[in-house]
C-alpha cells in the first residue's frame, strides 16, 4: 500500500467570505492526506492582484519552511467524484518523475494540451487555480516576477514555465457561488460550471479524436509513387493587384510539382464574400477537370523554408489515407490540435486560407453549401469540415501587403498578419518540444 505523504495545502479565503469558508473545511474534512492552512487572502480593489499576492505570502511561507511542494486552494474548489488519494499521491509521483513545476487539479479552460502519463497532462496556457500543486523549483520565479492589473494568476504562472500539467479526470473544479472575487466575466449563475464541462467535453474529444486515428495506418513513404506527380493549383488573383501577381508568380517558379492556374477572383463588396464566391468558382473547375485533389492558394501566399517537395506530396498521400478532405499549409490560428502524424495535427477549428489542399470529396459539400453576405471563407470551411488537418511545420505563411481585400481587421492593425501567424508558430513549436521531452520515441499519435 503507498505510503500516505501529507501534503502541505494553504487555503486562500477572504475574511468576509464565511460561506466559502464553510464550504471548504467541509471539502478537507476527513481527508487526512492533507496538511491545511486558511490563508487569508490580501484584499486588493483589483481581486486578480490580491490573488496573486496572496500566493506570493503563501510562495514565501513555503520557502521559510523549506517546502518542496505544496498545494494552494482557492475557497470555492470542490472535490469531483473522481478523486481518490491513490491517484493523487500517483499524479504527484508521475511529476516528480517529469520535472513539474505545475500540476492542476481541474482546468476550466486550456490551450494546447498533450497527454503524457496515466494521469497527467502537460499544457501550454490554463484557467482555474481552485487546486494547484506548485513546486519549489518555481517559488523564486513566483516572488520575482511582476504582476499588472491587466494579468491573472493562472496566465501568468503559465509563462513562468513549460512544464504546466493537469489531472484528469479532473480531481477539482470550482463550486459556483454565483460570484467571483477575481474574474468578473464568472458572476452569474451557473457560469463556472458551464466552463469546466465544456472544457471536459473538448478533453473528451480529444480522446474520440485519437482513438480513431490510431485505427488508420499511414502509407509507407515511397518518393517514387509522386516523382512525377503535377499537383493541381489555383491562384486567386484581383486583376488590379499586379504587384501580389508578380509575388506569387515568384513562389511557383520552377516548382513544376505545381500545375498553377491563375483565377480571376470574383468581386463583391464584402470582400470575405468575393473570396468565398471565388473558391467555389475554383471548385467548379476542379470538378470539371475532374481533379482528385487540389491547392487552393491566395495571391499571398509564401513558401517558408521547411517546404520541399517530397514533404509536401509525403503528408498530402498520408492525409488522404487517413480520410482527410482538408490539409492547411499553415494556419494563422488554430484550436485543439491532436498529433495524428509526425508532421500533421487534427484540429478542431483553423483559419487562413493562403494555401489549402482540398480532396475531391469536399467538392460537392463545397458548392452546395448556403451562404450569406455574413460568410467568412476560413471559419466556413473549418465549421464544415470534421477530418481536417495542418501540416506542421507549415509549408505557407502569408506575405503582409500592408492591406487587405478580404479582412478588414488587417487594414486596421499593423502587422497582424504576421502577429497570427509567429502565435500559431510559437504555439505549435511549444507543443513539438513537448513531444519530444515527454515522447522522445518517433511516434505520430499519442
């Protein structure tokens, strides 16, 4: 039987809070595996910054007594029916063993996760510090770092580490007490529990997600099967926008692996329409040449210098046998990527449309789909579309014109384009680094 190690919990409670006071003593009662402390939380006009400077008093006490952990409650974290202490002290055994800094006991929101132990989870960016386990390595970084009025403690202990993991099934989420003493956005109702179950179904389907790509082998790379294969591609060019036309002229030249055809974009006054209107007028001509796959690409488009040829048409032919009908050269923005290959994520949601591989099954959902003056190409394609894919790393990012004819919002903000997509390239090489710490093997899907 393991041996029950106490742990040294702090309780963080506002003096005037006695409902939340009532609610967690009763939480601990009888558990024995923990050693409790109610803290009394720094009260600050703004509830974020008492939080964070009641984990620094915490952070200090700890360092005094030569803690090498310890696990810090806010007062409205709640026990789920999943806890036990064995899976606790096994959490906690399978951190120590991966150099954790951070484990939580339920997050009510992430981004990026990958699964890395029975019970642990490692994860870029977390909400919800109702239940964290923090270890010493990162007490100086806690008491030196800053905090504004615009930061949170959840966001800001994630920048001061990579090594960020969660429990789950989750051992702790938040009681709703119909207010928030430092996220205003979670007054009302029931809002905090509708955070922790949506979290909980994407971690749900993750899991769906996996599980069926296990099932699909991949095709054995053979450079020879696509020597001399001629992709099929479809520029979008305005007429008026010779100086884009010059640019991605320049991105196919002697690349004869591309077929390209340059496609007078359709025209429309909402430019996010025009685009729309001039992709299904490319599919069309997919149709009628009776293409199987296709490139769509955007006047914009560039190649990065991961691109090559054998590495495109390798995860092209590795896609298609997994049943992909959509495979991004580069996404700006992404959300739950899930590792199906070396190079390749599942996600549930991705925008930017500067280079696409379509299949031919797509075609006709493509063309019959309805569409209004409200319709934005990317969103549309990644809402309709359930086997879709990005190659990472990305073959195509887009050249930053200044302008857009498509999206306002990149004629507003300077240099958005390129904020986008360095985020999504800063996130993704986040989740390969993981990888390869915790799944050094060469394996595709976890």
């Amino acid at each position: 039987m393991m041996e029950r190690k106490l742990l040294t919990t702090f309780i963080i409670n506002l003096r005037n809070r006695f409902d939340r006071k009532v609610h967690i003593l009763n939480e601990f009662n009888d558990r024995y595996e923990f050693d409790i402390q109610v803290i009394e939380a720094v009260e600050n006009s703004t509830g974020a910054i008492g939080l964070w400077e009641s984990i620094k008093k915490i952070v200090k006490q700890a360092v005094e007594t030569g803690e090498e952990k310890i696990l810090i409650c806010e007062d409205d974290h709640l026990f789920t029916g999943s806890y036990n202490e064995s899976l606790l002290q096994e959490a906690i055994q399978e951190g120590n063993q991966l150099g954790a800094e951070v484990i939580c006991g339920g997050v009510s929101w992430y981004q990026d996760m990958l699964p890395v132990t029975g019970h642990l989870n490692w994860t870029n960016k977390f909400s919800g510090t109702q239940f964290v386990i923090i270890y010493k390595s990162l007490f100086s970084k806690i008491l030196g770092t800053d905090f504004s009025n615009r930061d949170s403690a959840d966001y800001k202990l994630c920048s001061l580490t990579d090594k960020t993991f969660f429990i789950y099934p989750f051992i702790s989420v938040q009681k709703d007490f119909g207010y928030s003493d430092v996220t205003a956005a979670n007054d009302g109702v029931r809002s905090v529990e509708s955070l922790f179950a949506a979290t909980i179904a994407r971690l749900e389907m993750y899991s769906k997600i996996k599980e069926h790509y296990n099932t699909l082998p991949l095709v054995a790379e053979d450079n020879e099967a696509y020597e001399d294969l001629s992709l099929p591609t479809y520029v979008i060019n305005l007429p008026e926008r010779t100086e884009r036309l010059e640019h991605i002229k320049l991105q196919f030249e002697n690349r004869p692996e591309f077929d390209v055809t340059i496609v007078e974009a359709c025209k429309h006054p909402v430019g996010a329409v025009g685009l729309w209107m001039s992709i299904r007028k490319v599919i069309q001509m997919a149709v009628d040449n009776e293409d199987d796959v296709i490139i769509i690409c955007e006047d914009d488009h560039t190649f990065t210098p991961e691109y090559s040829r054998d590495y495109l048409f390798r995860n092209l032919l590795e896609a298609n046998a997994q049943g992909a009908d959509y495979l991004s050269g580069g996404p700006s923005t992404f959300m739950d990527a899930v590792p199906v290959s070396a190079n390749r994520y599942w996600v549930s949601s991705c925008q930017a449309t500067q280079f696409v591989i379509i299949y031919r099954d797509l075609f006709e959902r493509i063309l019959n789909k309805e569409f209004d003056d409200t319709i934005i190409a990317d969103l549309c394609l990644s809402g309709m579309i359930t086997n879709k894919m990005v190659l990472w790393p990305a073959v195509s990012m887009q050249k930053d014109f200044g302008y857009s004819d498509v999206t306002p919002a990149h004629n507003d903000q300077k240099d958005l384009v390129q904020r986008l997509f360095n985020e999504a390239r800063e996130r993704f090489e986040k989740i390969n680094r993981s990888r390869k710490t915790f799944h050094p093997e060469p394996a595709g899907i976890l």
